[in-house]
C-alpha cells in the first residue's frame, strides 16, 4: 500500500484539539511547548481551554492547527510510524506548512513564527468588510471560475479553492462574491454560502501579504524534506528548497489546487491518505475526488492506537 500524509486548513480548529495526544505522549507534548516558546505566548492554553472566537482569528488559528498535526506526527512516530511511511506529503493551505514541518523541511520553532506572521498579514491585507469567501456547491471547477468571473464587474472575484469536484471556494471583493452567490442558483449550483471569514483568502486582493511573506520567508532555513511535498500552487510535488520558498509566496493570492494535488497523488499510485490533524474534512474531499484511496483520519489517541 502506498500511503499519503495530508494535513488541514483551516475551518479544522475546535477547543481541545490534540489534548488527549498531549496528555499521552511526552512528544506530542513538546510540540505544544515549542509553538509557545516560539510566539512567546501559551497558545496551547487557547487551544484547549480557550474561546472559540479567538481560536478562530487568521493569526491564532493558523501555528494552531499546524501544533496539532505535528503532535499527531510525533505521536505516530514515537508508535513506530515514521514520515518515511508516506510516499508524499500536502496540505491543504496553511497545512502546506504543516507538510513541510512534518517531512523535516522546515522546523517547528520557524513555521509557528511563520504562520503567525501569515496570519497577521492576511488579516491585514484587505480592511475587515471588505472582502468576502463563498462555497459554491454543485458546480465543478470551470463554471464556478466562469461565474467569479462574470460576477466580478471589475473588481476581484476568483476561484481560491478547488476542493472537490463539486466544491469550489470563491473569494474577492465582498459586493463581487455577493453577486456571484446571487447568480449561483440560475447557474445550476446546488447551493452558494457566504463563509464565516475575516478575509479573501487566496486571490489577487493578498498580494500585501505575499509581499509580506516574501520578506518573512527570505531569513528562513528550509531544508530538503524526506518525502517530496505536493505543492498547493503546482499540484504535484516538490523537493527543492528554493522552489518551495517560491511556492509558499505564491500561494498567498493562488488558487487551492486540492482537487488536482489529491488526483495527481492517486495517479502516482497512491492507495491511502492519511488525515494528520484537527478534524476530517479533507477526507471527505478526498472520497469524493478519489473514490478507490482508502481514507484514515488521525486526530486522537485513540486514532493513533487504534483498537485491534
């Protein structure tokens, strides 16, 4: 069986998450540890004892649903189950970082500071009101495009995510994304819903925040990772350090090619994918997008160790 390893973005973040691996693995633990010392903060306490609504903000979510994946990670490795197990590694958004951490491209210290600063500077790209995200369900990936498009009039309106062949996330201007919903129906999608986010993510109103990143990225040490990387922006994978640098910096406006990075992954003859992490969305995409991938979701102990 050749097996993937995929990490979530964000959406996956709930209060508690990954407690029960920190409570049994030393591990797992220090992964927590190292996040706060790296922020300079006890993130952890947020993550599983805070508020919701402050666990959700871009810069708080992002280093922690990157904390709960690596302690997953470090959970299956102190049970004998390695990184090498994995024949590629991706993430969907800020899990691409997730990814590299977790192949040994990048450290933990270095991608909680980097999500951090993500975070902060997608936050800060476009005034909060002003831009908006939509799912559009029910429309594959090309008339979903052509309705961002059409519903632009001007301003930005583009397709950020492509999950699944019937789910494609939209992001721009908030008047732009509103009309696209508005049209969505006569279009034939299923359903169109505005997404409880503070900013558009992934399209061409980001561009502060690649520059920003650009300058973030530039004092950072990546290393080759063990298995290669399925890079969002290219949608297969990776292995060298000054293309993934690049990469990482246009993701920022670029478009979510889930649906194409899962496909390829299959195609290279991937039979199971691993969720490492907060949650099991991207098991759902993938069941959807790869019918024959067996799909394991791994966010507890008990999912670690599973019962015989």
């Amino acid at each position: 069986m050749t097996t993937a390893f995929v990490f979530p973005g964000q959406g996956a973040q709930v209060i508690g998450m990954g407690r029960d691996l920190a409570d049994t693995w030393p591990e797992a633990r220090a992964v927590f540890d190292e996040v706060d010392e790296a922020l300079g903060e006890k993130l952890s306490e947020l993550i599983w004892e805070g508020d919701i609504a402050d666990l959700t903000l871009t810069q708080n979510a992002q280093p922690a649903l990157m904390a709960t994946s690596l302690a997953a990670m470090r959970a299956l490795e102190a049970e004998g189950q390695s990184i090498e197990m994995a024949s590629y590694v991706a993430g969907h958004s800020l899990g691409e970082y997730s990814a590299l951490c977790a192949a040994g491209a990048l450290s933990v210290s270095d991608t909680a500071r980097l999500l951090r600063a993500r975070g902060q500077a997608m936050q800060q790209a476009v005034p909060v009101g002003e831009g908006a995200m939509a799912a559009i369900l029910g429309l594959d990936f090309e008339a979903a495009a052509q309705l961002a498009a059409d519903a632009a009039e001007g301003e930005v309106c583009e397709a950020a995510n492509d999950n699944d062949p019937a789910q494609v996330v939209i992001s721009g201007n908030k008047a732009a994304v509103e009309r696209a919903t508005t049209m969505a129906k006569e279009r034939g999608a299923r359903r169109a819903l505005l997404l409880p986010v503070s900013a558009p993510f992934h399209c061409a109103l980001m561009q502060p925040a690649a520059d920003a990143m650009a300058e973030a990225l530039a004092d950072v040490e990546i290393s080759t990772p063990a298995v290669p990387v399925v890079s969002n922006v290219r949608a297969e994978g990776v292995t060298d350090p000054s293309e993934i640098r690049d990469l990482l910096v246009k993701q920022i406006t670029g478009r979510v090619r889930w649906r194409e990075s899962v496909a390829w992954m299959a195609e290279q003859g991937v039979t199971s994918m691993w969720e490492i992490g907060a949650g099991k969305a991207l098991s759902g995409m993938i069941r959807r997008i790869a019918r024959d991938v067996e799909v394991r979701a791994v966010n507890t102990s008990e999912d670690v160790r599973p019962k015989a």
